[in-house]
C-alpha cells in the first residue's frame, strides 16, 4: 500500500465564479480520484457570485475541509488566481479551473511527474472548444512563441502543478492578462529560468452553463490587452 501524504504536500486552488450547480460535483470527482492515495486540501477562491455559489461553498466547508476565500466584488480569473496563491503552503500546488473541462483523473499523471520538473502543465488534447476559441488561442500561440519560446504546446491552459519554489517566486503583482493568467505565468516561468513538462490531458465541455470571458465580440480587446501584457512581460526583468 502507498504512504499517504501530508495534509500540506498538496493544495489544489480553484478559482469560481457562478459555479452553483457544479461545483460539489466537481469537488466529489477530485475526493473519490485522490483520497485513497494523496493527503491533499483546497484552496478555493470564490469570484463574487451571483447565483448559489456562494452559499453552498459555505454550507459544506467541514465536508470538504477547504479553505475558502470569498468577496463581492468580482476580482478577475487572474486576480483571483493570485490572491489563492498567496494562502498556498504546501509542498506543491495545483491550479485548475472549476467550469468541468479537466478531468480530475488526470491529475494523478500530473502528480507522477512532479519531480521531473518545477512546472507539470496539462495539455488539452481533443480540445473541445468552438472554432473561434481555437483559431484565437492559436494565433496567439503563433506570437507567444516568438515572444518567448515557452516549451509548452497549451501554454494558456488552466492545468498546471507547481512546487514551492515556483508559486513562492510567481506570486504575479500586476496581473499584465487579467484573463489570460498563464500566459503571462508561463512567460515570467521562463524568464525566472524554472523547467517544465508537459503532460497530455483529456479535455470536456464545460459542464453548465456558457464561457463567462471570450465571448467572440470581446476577443479583439482581449488580444490587444494581451499583446500589451505579453510585451510589458517580454522588456521587464525578473
């Protein structure tokens, strides 16, 4: 039988936002995936909901045994992320998005990896996202790579474990892509010299409701803020 872990050897931190009818579900898949071989907590960001979110994170907080940051106002997926970051203290942290579109028994091929690299980022294979989505990320892929040359094929995707040493040094200040988080986390990865691998995960259809960010008419002002972000990123020192 494996040894089970400490409590404070893995964190998984989830940022969410109107959530309501996932997200036990989603925190019941990730409990019956690892209980029986890893000790792990959560951090979970809660993103100034509007529907029930709120309430039922609250009501089964010593179910799941989390530690749960909440506020009204709405931060942003990248201010979310890193206010989460900063009550990290474990030995390795997972960030994942909460919408049902990674699956949670990936992230034992993740955690199998985690000595072989700083940073072990899932990439989405089959991805299932509208044309539009695809053909954005790609070309801003086809730039990114100019711009920095990051190792990875999926450098966007919110599936990422990281040790100690990374989140500590990765705490982003100025969050450059208010929702295009790793991006910018990877970019400034590289630039503090932190290694990678990249480990290929399955990828599914949110599982309620519809994308709360790149709507298709918002796209144009999300790469220009991107594209600015990304420069800022490529000419700052680390």
């Amino acid at each position: 039988m494996k040894k089970k872990l400490s409590n404070k050897d893995l964190q998984i931190l989830l940022p969410v936002h109107n959530e309501g009818n996932f997200i036990l579900k989603l925190l019941s898949k990730i409990k019956k995936t690892l209980d029986k071989l890893v000790k792990f907590e959560f951090i979970i960001v809660e993103d100034g909901s509007t529907d029930s979110t709120q309430t039922i994170l609250k009501q089964n907080l010593l179910k799941f045994k989390y530690i749960l940051l909440s506020q009204r106002k709405r931060l942003g997926y990248s201010q979310a992320l890193t206010k989460g970051m900063k009550k990290a203290s474990s030995n390795y942290l997972l960030i994942m998005d909460s919408d049902g579109q990674c699956d949670s028994k990936d992230i034992i091929k993740l955690w199998k990896k985690r000595n072989k690299a700083d940073i072990v980022a899932g990439n989405r294979v089959n991805r299932k996202d509208y044309m539009y989505r695809k053909f954005f990320s790609n070309a801003c892929y086809l730039i990114y790579k100019i711009l920095f040359n990051v190792p990875l094929r999926d450098p966007s995707f919110g599936f990422s474990l990281m040790n100690k040493k990374v989140y500590r040094n990765m705490r982003l200040k100025k969050n450059m892509c208010p929702v295009g988080f790793f991006w910018e986390f990877n970019a400034i990865a590289l630039k503090k010299k932190f290694t990678f691998l990249e480990v290929n995960v399955n990828h599914k259809k949110r599982a309620s409701g519809k994308t709360k960010i790149y709507h298709l008419l918002d796209l144009p002002k999300i790469a220009m803020q991107h594209l600015i972000g990304l420069l800022i990123v490529k000419f700052t020192r680390y």
